[in-house]
C-alpha cells in the first residue's frame, strides 16, 4: 500500500501583500468614517439643541440646551444627577462616552432614562489629565454625540478648552462634579445642581417614577430657574410641576 512520504505538509506560502491596494482600501474606509462623521455632527448642529421639557425648554436659550457646548451639573444626590445627565445623552442622538477615574455609570440602569447601553462608552481614566485628554478629544471627534466627564474640580482654562472642543466637534459635553460650598467661576454655558424628591405613588413591590429637583443656577443669556421635575420612564419624557420657581440663594454648608 503506498503512503504519503510527507504526512505533515507544510503550509503553502501566502500570496504577496498588495500594499498599494490595502493602503487604498484603507483610506476609503477613513473617509466613509470621516464623511459619516461630518454629516452626523451636521445634523446635530442643525438640531440646535437638546430638547428636555416644555417648561425648561423656554427658559432656556435657543429652546433647549446648546449643543456644541459644555454644561455642569452639579449632583446634590449623586443618582438622581447620573440619571438626569444619562437623560442629556439619551437623546444627544449617538454615540457617548462616560469618562471616569472608575466609571461606576451601570448601562441597564442608564437605559431606564433613554441612554441606550449599545451607544455608551465607559472610559476609565484614573488620573484627572487623563480624563481631561478623553474629554477633549471625544468633544473634538465629529462621531461623538456628546461625552460627560466625572471631575472633583476644574479650573478656567480646561474648562475654556473643553468648550471649544464641543464647539469644533458638535457634541455636548456635561461636566458631572460634586455639588460643594464653592464651585467656583466655570466656562459652561450653563450650571445646574440636581437634587432627588420623593416619589409619588409606587408600591412596596415597583418604584415609581424618579422625582428630581432642577435647579438652572447659571445660564448664558438666561435667568436661573428652578423646577420640581418627574422622569415618565414609560414614556421617555421629562414633566415638570406647573410653576416653576427663581432658584433661591445658596446656602452655604458647615
């Protein structure tokens, strides 16, 4: 009986990279992604804004809040805050990332305010220049929708840069930092501190809809408000209470 002299051939060799046609190949894929990209960041300025609720909505510049811009939000209650940006970047309307020295943002639950977990990034910058670089480059980036970094503190000229950042790439950028005694002067269009209310109605098996207090404390070319405001999760939609309120002094803490 014959038998293979060779059992184990070796492979056959591969054909010759075609370097011209993979680097042509290449930059087509770039600029489909640099075309795709320009023209999400053109919808977007052509939106204008965020649009929350009728009620904040009017009080605010434009009707909404600006994209192309960078806003704070300070978190009175920490959950109530991750969920109102998370409503923010629900409806930014694409991709977002969540910049955080250990980003604790938990997507299933972000998706009960409109930010769907397919269109989240986590990014996990330990140290602040590194999340100040994320932030900055994601603002600059024309496939970004918008992008939120988690910072104790910020002075005025990396806030300066992360403004024109959102104004070169379109997005909106939210600074979510921790309400305390002094904030400090900021470049952002607007400030606001989100506290949490107690629910109405609910049972001790279902949780009622998160009650928030809004508070606009600062607003280029707007007044500061304050609203008493419902997250109708069934629905997506922000509800505020009839009347909304000026935003008292602020009281300083011990």
């Amino acid at each position: 009986m014959d038998t293979d002299p060779n059992p184990y051939p070796l492979p056959p060799e591969p054909l010759p990279m075609d370097r011209p046609a993979l680097m042509a190949a290449l930059r087509a894929r770039i600029g489909r992604l640099e075309r795709a990209g320009a023209a999400a960041a053109l919808a977007r300025a052509q939106a204008g804004v965020v649009e929350l609720s009728e009620a904040i909505d009017a009080a605010l510049p434009g009707g909404g809040l600006a994209r192309a811009g960078l806003h704070e939000v300070l978190a009175a209650d920490p959950g109530a805050a991750a969920g109102f940006a998370a409503v923010v970047l629900g409806r930014a309307g694409g991709t977002v990332m969540w910049i955080g020295p250990e980003p604790d943002a938990w997507p299933p639950g972000l998706a009960r305010f409109g930010l769907s977990p397919a269109e989240l990034v986590l990014v996990r910058a330990p140290r602040p220049a590194d999340g100040l670089w994320a932030m900055e480059e994601a603002l600059r980036c024309a496939a970004v929708a918008g992008a939120l970094l988690c910072l104790p503190d910020l002075d005025l000229t990396a806030a300066r840069r992360l403004q024109l950042a959102a104004e070169a790439g379109g997005g909106i950028g939210l600074l979510l930092r921790p309400d305390t005694a002094e904030t400090g002067p900021s470049a952002a269009l607007t400030r606001w501190r989100v506290g949490a209310l107690p629910g109405a109605g609910g049972s001790a098996h279902s949780l009622s809809d998160p009650r928030w207090e809004l508070e606009l404390l600062r607003c280029r070319g707007g007044k500061p408000r304050r609203w008493d405001a419902t997250w109708r999760t069934t629905l997506d939609r922000l509800e505020t209470d009839p009347e909304p309120q000026a935003s008292p002094a602020r009281r300083r803490r011990a």
